[in-house]
C-alpha cells in the first residue's frame, strides 16, 4: 500500500514538473518567438514590376521621391547603370537608418535591396547593431527617439570586382555615400556599399558604416 501510494506521489511530481516546463517555454520563449515574427502592417502603395521593390505608406517622403526616380528609370527603355546603381544605394540606406518607422529590432529596413542569399546574415548583423536597442512598438506607445534619414548623397562610385563565397569574383561597384538625420542621435552618417549585378537586378552585397 505505501509502495503505491509513493508511486502515486512521485506521479504526480513529474506531472507538475511537465506543467512547469511547459508554463516556462510559453512565458519566456514562446512570447519571445511571437516578437521576432511580429509582421509589420503595412500597405503596399506601389511596385516596380520585376523587380520586387515596393513602395509601402509608412515610407517617408525622401524614400518615396528616390522611389519614383528609380521606377522612371527602370522602366525607361534604357538608363545608365551607374544611375541604377547610385539610387539603390540611397533607398537602402534611407530604409536601413530611417528606423523610427520600423516596429522592432526584428524589422530591419533596406532588406529588399540586399542580395538575396545574404539577407539573413545581413539582418542578423543589424538586429545586433543599430537595431539592437529598438523598443517593440506593437502597441504603438513608443516614446524612443529614433533616426529618420532627411538626405542621402553618392560621393563616389567606382567599379570594381567582388568575391563571392564560393571564391568566383564578379564585377561590382564600390558607392561611396553619406547621409543626413532630421535629428542627429550619434548614428553612422557614411560608408561604402558594395554592389554586384544579379540577373536585371543591381543588389548590395557589402556594407561599411563609418561614423
């Protein structure tokens, strides 16, 4: 009877021990995961058709201009490269460092110009730096000062070749570029993008701030 009974109770210690574990990962990792996969909601108010650039409402007013200069040229029946070149490096950086507009760390801008197999290490690298400090602003209470690019200028761009991972090298264009805050909050104001040609697409492949 009491081998029974001290089965009993250990029975029902493990079943307390699994209501525990269970009540943990949803409290700490579970609410965790629904943060990092949090989706912003916003409306796509343009596109440039095969391309997969999209204008969204929330983009501020220099991103939508820089926008429309680079829908007009690529649907223009030709352009020089360069001019491609030099607009996607101002939208990815406008985007990048525009973060006032962005709801989390996990919502990094500038993605949709970067290199397709690069994307994840590149956001990584900007949810554990310039992005590492963002307040969730799900609930749209926000009070953190964040920064909004006012201007973007193309210094330099000079041709060059790339390496890629699988040691191939390919032409490229270093950018040389530098930009502006509405307010300034110690944030990079310059560096050099790296980009190559991918298909129809000019993609950043590479990136330097320096402050």
């Amino acid at each position: 009877m009491k081998k029974k009974k001290k089965i009993l109770i250990i029975v029902i210690v493990i079943i307390v021990l699994i209501a525990i574990g269970i009540g943990s990962y949803f409290l700490f990792f579970k609410s965790k995961s629904n943060e990092e996969v949090t989706v912003p909601e916003v409306k796509v108010m343009n596109k440039i058709d095969g391309y997969e650039y999209t204008l969204d409402d929330r983009d501020t007013e220099v991103f939508k201009e820089k926008f429309e200069e680079l829908k007009k040229l690529l649907e223009s029946e030709s352009f020089e490269e360069k001019d491609y070149v030099s607009l996607v490096s101002e939208l990815f950086i406008i985007d990048l460092y525009t973060i006032d507009n962005k709801i989390s760390k996990y919502d990094v801008g500038g993605l949709e110009y970067v290199y397709e197999p690069a994307r994840d290490s590149f956001k990584s690298m900007a949810m554990d730096s310039i992005y590492k400090t963002v307040i969730n602003n799900i609930d749209k209470k926000r009070e953190q000062s964040l920064p909004i690019v006012k201007s973007s200028t193309v210094n330099e761009i000079t041709p060059s070749t790339y390496e890629m991972p699988d040691e191939s090298r390919v032409e490229s264009y270093d950018v040389d570029i530098s930009w502006d805050y509405e307010t300034s909050l110690g944030y990079d104001n310059e560096g050099i993008i790296t980009l190559i040609k991918n298909d129809n697409r000019i993609d950043v492949v590479a990136f330097n701030p320096e402050k």
